[in-house]
C-alpha cells in the first residue's frame, strides 16, 4: 500500500505551514466499560510516544489525564480529557513516519455518559477497551452503541491479560454476541494470566516477546513464533485472510485461486474493512503490566481513519433544513467546525473545545456563531494536554483545539467564518433521570451559586437547573447520584459556594393507555372584541421511545391554516404537566381532526389555550399512567453471596433478567426501578463484605405499580421537582 500526501486541497502556503500532513494525523477516543484500563492505557501510551517521562497510576492519584481532585480521589475519569502526542510505526508503508494523534480519554461511569457522546461525535476513530475477565460489561454495550451512532471505525484492545481468569478468545465471543461485531484477532497472546509474555503478530507471522528485566515494558524482541504456537497462530492467520478477502473482491479472487495474499495486501485490506465498519480488530495486552500497547498503537496508525478518509460532514444549510452541505477537509476553504465542549478554567476563564472540520483558524480571528449570528474574537488559540495548555498561533482542519475568548457559545455549537451558510449537527444527549433541591447555605452565596449553576450547566449539556415556581426552589438535574454528588463538591471547590442539597427525587413521567377524543374550547366576551379557538383531537399510545408524534387532518378549512401551530403548541405545553402528577407526557400520538373559528375573535392564543383544554380533556379519558424510569444493573459478586444480592435485588421491585457464573464470580442482570437504588453501592457492599461491584445506565420507562402510585402523587404535591 503507497502512501500519498494529498496536498491537492491545500494552497501552497498552507501545505508549507503545516507541520503534520492530515494523511498522517490520527483523531480517536479511548472508551470503555468503568475499570476496564482506558485511563491506564492512556498513560502508557504517552509514555512510550515519549509525552511523559514517568508513568502515572490511577489508584495513586497521578495519571496524567485524570487531573481534576474528584478524579484523583475516586480513581474514576469523570471528565474527557484531550492530549496530542506522537507515534512512530516500525514497520508496513507508515514505517519512521512521526504521526500526531489527538486523543481523548472518556470516562467510564453511566453518570458521565455525555462525555462520550460528545467525544465520539468529532473524533475520526475509537479504541474500544475491554476486560480479559469481564469481557463486554453494561457500559461497554453504551460505548458501542455510541460508536455505532457517530460511524466511527475501531479497534478492540483486550486489556488485563494478566489477571486470574483472563480469557481473550471468550471477550471475542462476547463482542461477537453482545455487540454483533465482526472481531478477529490481529494478534494472538503468549501465555496468559502471571504467564502472559508476549504477542503473536497474525499479518506478520512474527513473536513479539518483552525483556521481563525491564519493568516498563519498553525493550521488545521480534522473533519467530515458537513452535507450542505455530499450529494455532496458522489457524487464526488463515481465519483472518478469509476474513478480509470476504471484503475484497479483487482479494476474494486471489484466495480462491490460492494465491498468495502478500503482507501489504493484508493490511490494506484490513484497514479498509475497518474503515467501512465491517470489521473489528483484536489486540491482547495488559497495560498495567505494559504489554501490548506499542502495538495497539500501530494498529491506530495503520488502521484508523486520518481526517482525509472519513466521509464529509453533512451541515445543513441555515435557511433550508432539508439541504444537506458537505464540509470537507480543506485548509483554503472558509472555517467550519463544532463547539463540542466547554470548560471553566480558573485561571483563563472559559475553553471552548473546538474540532475543525475545515479551513483554517488563526488567533485573533474573528468568527461567527451560527445559533446566535453575533461574531467571537479568539484572542487564544491552544494545544490541549490535560489540563495544562499550549499556547499555539494556527490549527487546520483535522485538528481539535482550545479556544480562549468566545463568550456566547454553547456545546453543539457551529462556529465559522463569515458568509457561510451552514451548521453542523450537533451531538445528543440523554435527558436527566435524577433531580434534587439545592439552597445557598447563606444570603451571599446566592449571586454566586447562580452564576456557578449556569457555568457548570453551560459545561454539561446533561446537567440541568431550573427553577420550581410554587416553592421558589432551585432544581439541579442530572444522571445519577455520583453525578450530582460531584456538582456540589465542584461548587465547594471550584467556586466558593457552600449548597446545601435536598433528597434526590426521579424524573417520573406519564403516558396513556388507550385511545381517546378531546375537544378544547376558549370562549371569552368581555363587550368588545373577544377570545375564540376551539380544537378537537384525537390521542392515541404511540410505541415506547417514540415520543411525541402529530399529525393535521383538517379539512376544508375549519381551523386556518395560520391557527394550525398554535394549536400544537397548546397541545405540547399541556403534555409538559399531566394529568396524574404533573409530569411530562410521552409516547403520545396527536391527530388535530376538528374544530371552528370566529372571523373576528379568533387569535393565536385563543387556540393556544383550545390546544391545551383538548389534551387535558383527551388524557383524562385515556388512562393516563405514571411511568418510573427503569435502570439496567448488573451485579458482579463472589457465588457465596448470589442468593442475598439477588433477593436484595427482588426487594427492591428488581427483575432479575439473567444470571452467569464464571470462576467463581456470580454475574447478575436485572431491570431496577431508579427510585429503589439508592443507596445501592453501601447496601451491595454490606451484603458482600465489600467483594461486590455494580454498574447501571438508564433502559427504559416503565409504569408504577397501582399501589404506588398515590403515594408518589403525595410526595409530587409535596416538592414537585421536573425536568
């Protein structure tokens, strides 16, 4: 495989200035399921690309990118850290060439799922991290799902090949059930657990052994493959030809004219299945124990995308939602690119995360925000680190950097030059499960827990703060305990504000079980001109994760055409307080059917009003149910405490969905209603004598049981809390 600079998109002084051709720039992410080693292996990539001089460990508190104290403390990544480093490949068409990765390390933990979703949004490509022991855990299915979301190219990296019970060929079972991925291994483990010496390379047909008198894993020897491993090494290099000739035409031909299917080949081949995310690669390794990740880094450089093979974005154009424009990369062309994070730095004020998806941004220029039309000056431009910054002068496209300066710009924000006519889409997130009452704990921490709640939601596109109108109380939302446990310790530490937080309360909502008509009328004469508007729908479920769908059959012209909108904004105004507890309505359908108008008293209020007494009218006869939302949790535990975690999981309404046992370790599913997982890590803990962990994400809505239901309409009435 010949490799090509392409400058063709470049101007002459562009090309010149440009220290690291996009063909030989690598953007992707580390993600994985909590624990499974992305921080760990982060590190020891910067280490051996020479970014660091000394390895940092995350249960000391020193890995370079979990800066923040709450990191530190916990041993858990809570924010995506960006770093750019450099890597050199030993061998294939990259061989000596120093490429520029710019990574960025994603937490683990369901609270922080944001932070991925941002993250995969703007990155080229993805290191999926998975446990030797664990194989695919609840969060690593989300990561995947994620990637599969934002079409990013990956490879695997099964880490902790060196723990008791570590199995790399069932964590490839597992990824081929649990992910429905196409995985094969690119490279075979020598040994395995305490034993584990090295790696058996399946395109080179290579031994890659370590020097054990070197502690940090940097001294490796290539040798022939020794012979206990041949017969298996031929098997799995013969699986991985057929693999990738099955996506080869060109190669199919060769394979079944048994023709030999050269090295460069194999790996263009590879790297083009992976491209077209029809194939997963597979590398065995233990970074704890620093093995293997020299070569998960060469599987980057040869197998993920650069910035020039991707396919353009698809922006839509300002004025028209329905005409696509395609940014490509392109140094001369205008600047294009997406605000994908915000930052609060005590000492240079607000970052701006920003990936440039075309042209070129220069410190000091001048650019516009395409959600609010007023102009930002970047008075700084900078290279990212962690948390420590360099200043830099000029970035291309390709390249994800800090800007310092821009005051108005939110996360999903399109940021360009001016005339350009388009915005990116933006990355979504999940809404808030978990919501609590946060009170100053004096008079002059008010202005500043104001200020602190909106710089932190400004950050946090899953953080939400709201103001409760009957008891005048502030709400923050989030994802979970962890997550709102951690805004208030920022609050503290960052910004000076010492809260005091209420019980957390669940973002209940409300559904209907069956079919019903509704007909809204607002009628008012007061001796002049009056008020009229009247509205008859029709509402029916819709299926679950549908959300809201209307639709307009009126005919001949009963409502204007120019009273059609207002009648749904009543209607989706009334659907934000329900009828059983007041809280939002989902999973409904709305057909506008009838109604009439007042040549003189009909106005776009009036029937913003009729759009509401309709739905309040059509959701009383409809069964209106309260919906509580369900968490997936999986529990691992030693097998001589299963029998009280699963019981503990029934008291707490849990159903259980499956249970899995493997040396000696009882892996439990189960669906759990949030509002009874409170408290969950310290009782799991007790049950366990500490030896159990658990994970969970949010699954679905479910409706309450019958019994339940009024007593949470008593505490609703008591501090409503919505989102």
């Amino acid at each position: 495989m010949s490799v090509t600079i392409d400058t063709k998109n470049l101007s002459p002084a562009n090309a010149k200035e440009r220290k690291n051709p996009l063909e030989f720039q690598r953007n992707f992410g580390i993600a994985a399921h909590i624990d499974a080693g992305k921080t760990t292996t982060t590190e020891r990539i910067l280490y051996y690309s020479g970014k660091i001089h000394k390895i940092g460990e995350v249960h000391e508190g020193a890995a370079t990118t979990d800066w923040m104290s709450q990191e530190k403390e916990r041993g858990i990544t809570i924010t995506a850290a960006a770093i750019t480093t450099e890597w050199k490949t030993t061998d294939g068409p990259f061989a000596g060439i120093a490429h520029r990765l710019n990574i960025i390390d994603t937490p683990g933990h369901v609270d922080f799922t944001a932070e991925v979703e941002r993250s995969l949004k703007v990155l080229d490509g993805a290191v999926g991290v998975f446990c030797a022991v664990g194989h695919v855990q609840p969060q690593s299915e989300t990561v995947w799902r994620q990637m599969n979301k934002y079409n990013v190219p990956r490879v695997a990296f099964v880490n902790k090949m060196d723990r008791t019970g570590a199995d790399f060929f069932g964590c490839i079972e597992s990824m081929r059930e649990k992910l429905k991925a196409n995985a094969h291994p690119l490279y075979l483990p020598i040994g395995k657990e305490e034993n584990l010496k090295g790696l058996i390379d399946l395109v080179y047909m290579k031994a890659i052994t370590y020097d054990e008198s070197d502690k940090w894993g940097s001294k490796l020897f290539v040798d022939e493959i020794p012979a206990e491993y041949k017969e298996q090494a031929d098997e799995y290099r013969q699986i991985l030809v057929e693999e990738i000739a099955s996506h080869d035409d060109d190669l199919m031909e060769k394979f079944l004219n048994d023709e030999e299917i050269t090295v460069d080949e194999l790996r263009a081949g590879i790297r083009k299945a992976t491209l077209s995310l029809e194939f997963t690669g597979v590398i065995p390794g233990s970074a704890f124990k620093n093995k293997g990740v020299q070569k998960l880094l060469d599987a980057v450089i040869d197998y993920l995308p650069s910035p020039l093979d991707i396919p353009p974005q698809k922006a839509h154009h300002i004025d028209d939602e329905d005409t696509i424009v395609e940014v490509a990369p392109d140094d001369a062309a205008p600047l294009a690119g997406l605000a994908f994070k915000l930052w609060t730095d005590p000492f240079v004020g607000k970052l701006v995360f920003f990936r440039i998806y075309q042209g070129t941004l220069r410190k000091g220029t001048a650019i516009i925000n395409q959600r609010t039309g007023k102009t930002e000056r970047v008075s700084r431009l900078m290279m990212l680190h962690a948390d420590r910054r360099e200043d830099i002068d000029v970035a291309y496209s390709g390249d994800i950097v800090a800007i310092i300066g821009a005051k108005e710009v939110r996360t999903g924000d399109t940021l360009c030059d001016k005339g350009m006519e388009l915005t990116l889409e933006p990355p979504t997130f999940p809404e808030p499960v978990i919501n609590m009452s946060v009170e100053p704990a004096s008079k002059a921490d008010q202005e500043k827990l104001s200020l602190a709640l909106q710089s932190l939601s400004d950050e946090d596109p899953t953080f939400r703060v709201s103001s409760n109108e009957e008891t005048g109380q502030t709400i923050i939302a989030g994802m979970g305990e962890l997550h709102l446990e951690i805004i208030k310790d920022r609050l503290l530490r960052e910004f000076k504000v010492d809260a005091a937080v209420g019980k957390p309360q669940i973002s209940y909502r409300e559904s209907i079980s069956l079919a019903a008509d509704g007909v809204g009328k607002f009628v008012r004469q007061s001796g002049g001109r009056g008020q009229y508007g009247h509205a008859e729908i029709k509402i029916e479920p819709n299926e679950k994760g549908k959300g809201y769908e209307f639709s307009n059959e009126i005919v001949g012209g009963v409502i204007p055409r120019e009273f059609i909108r207002p009648t749904e904004d009543g209607i989706k105004e009334a659907m934000n307080n329900g009828t059983v507890a007041g809280y939002p309505v989902i999973d409904c359908k709305v057909r506008l059917v009838f109604g009439s108008f007042h040549e003189v008293d009909s106005n776009e209020m009036a029937f913003r009003m009729a759009g509401i007494f309709a739905f309040r009218d059509a959701m009383a006869k409809a069964q209106p149910q309260l919906l509580e939302p369900l968490m997936k949790v999986e529990v691992e535990t030693p097998e001589e405490f299963q029998g009280d975690v699963v019981g503990d999981l029934n008291r707490r309404r849990g159903v259980i969905q499956g249970m899995d046992s493997k040396g000696g370790i009882a892996k439990i599913n189960a669906f759990v209603p949030l509002e009874s997982m409170f408290g969950y890590s310290t009782d799991v803990r007790s049950l366990s004598k500490g030896r159990a962990s658990y994970s969970m994400e949010f699954s679905h809505y479910e409706a309450v049981p019958g019994n339940l239901v009024q007593e949470i309409v008593k505490t609703a009435s008591r501090a409503p809390a919505r989102t």
